[in-house]
C-alpha cells in the first residue's frame, strides 16, 4: 500500500496547507477551514474553497501520481490511502487506465477531496459546480451543501479509516510519500503495518517523525524516487 501527503502534491504545484495563498482577505487558513467558521460565515469559507478549486484544477498529476497509478493498475488491487484532498491520484488514475477501468488506483481519500460537495444536512455527495449568488444546496434534502473535506473540528470518516488501517494491517509493505507523519490518525497507518510484520519505505525530502521506525529511508522528491522504485 502507499500512504501520501502533501509533499507529493507539491512537485505539482499544489501549496501546502499552511502555505496555501498566505493571506486570503486577511483571514489564516487555520480561520477559515474550521467547522466553525463555516456556521458562522459559510459565504466567506465558500469563497475561499472556490478559490482553492480553481488553483487545484490547474495543476497537474506529476511523475510520482502516475508511477503509482500505474504500478497498482498492474497489481490490479487499490492499495493507495492519501491526506491530500486535490484528487490528483484519481486524475492520475484516470489517465494511466486509459480506457480501462480505473478502481485498482482510485485512493481512499480520507480528508475529502475539494472537487466534490456535500450537503451539511443530510451528506449527499456531489460533483461541484461553480459558486454562484446564492449559496448551493442539496438537491435531495434543500440542505445547504459544502466542499466535501474535512474541516477542524470535524472527525474524519469512520468507515475511511477502518478501509485504510485494514489495508496497513494486511501489506507486506507499506510506502510513506511525502508526508510529516504528525497528523493524527493517519500517522498511524503505517505504524500498523510494522505492528503487522511488515516494512515501511520512507519517501521525503527530510527526516519526519516516522523517520526512525521506518524499515528504508530514501530522500528525494517523489516525482524522481516512485518511477525508479516502482518501474
């Protein structure tokens, strides 16, 4: 399996978190993607993510997104688990499968991903669509809909995490890409799988806080690293 973070997505141009635009109308990230924020103000975290939107879809799958897709295609078994809500990975697996089916590199997204919505009442998923005058909502329950990630303040998807700890539970090995490994519970995942009999490759451009547990280290950006490890 592979568990990735933001530092994959970075090689594609995409900002990390903490670095995504600086100052948005004078309003820090940790302010506007919070549950909170969103009863309070959803037009102004609505703008925000529209904002986000459009920076991701210009971006592109890299090198490393589509070794791995390509690599779990030929395994025809979905091992992939990231952080990342840019849906990069599925672009990739869409493109790699050509006009075969795509499920075996389709991550379990467990922060969401940004291209979709989802009502606030009831959780209907749907695709976006742009952000008009007046705030979307849901087509089933008229609830007012919102960008299906998970905000502070909110638990992640159960039944998410169960799929990807069964998956670290179950690899031999278990690839960790670009990620700090400090966010909590998917800093776990890995962990399980050492605590399975199984081994941890590290991929980053600096040591993390899974550094010393992991089996191998390798140091590199994962656009350059994945292609040569995975063939």
């Amino acid at each position: 399996m592979a568990l990735t973070g933001a530092g994959i997505s970075a090689e594609s141009g995409v900002p990390t978190f903490r670095d995504a635009g600086g100052l948005w109308r004078s309003y820090r990230p940790e302010e506007l993607a919070t549950i909170g924020a969103f009863e309070r103000d959803p037009r102004t975290v609505w703008e925000w993510y529209a904002w986000r939107r459009g920076f991701v879809a210009e971006c592109q799958p890299n090198d490393g997104h589509r070794a791995l897709a390509r690599f779990f295609l030929a395994r025809g078994t979905a091992g992939i688990v990231t952080q990342n809500v840019d849906g990069l990975h599925t672009r990739a697996a869409l493109k790699e499968a050509g006009d075969g089916p795509p499920d075996a590199a389709l991550p379990i997204e467990i922060h969401g991903a940004i291209a979709r919505d989802r009502c606030n009442r009831c959780g209907l998923r749907a695709d976006a669509e742009p952000l008009g005058d007046s705030l979307p909502r849901c087509a089933a329950c008229g609830g007012m809909r919102r960008p299906d990630v998970v905000l502070f303040g909110e638990m992640l998807d159960s039944e998410l995490l169960a799929r990807a700890h069964r998956l670290a539970e179950r690899a031999d090995l278990c690839l960790v890409i670009g990620t700090s490994a400090v966010v909590q519970p998917a800093a776990g995942i890995p962990l399980a799988t050492l605590h399975g009999g199984g081994s941890v490759i590290e991929v980053n451009t600096e040591a993390t806080e899974l550094t010393g547990a992991a089996t191998v280290e390798v140091r590199g950006a994962a656009g350059v690293v994945l292609p040569a490890l995975l063939g």
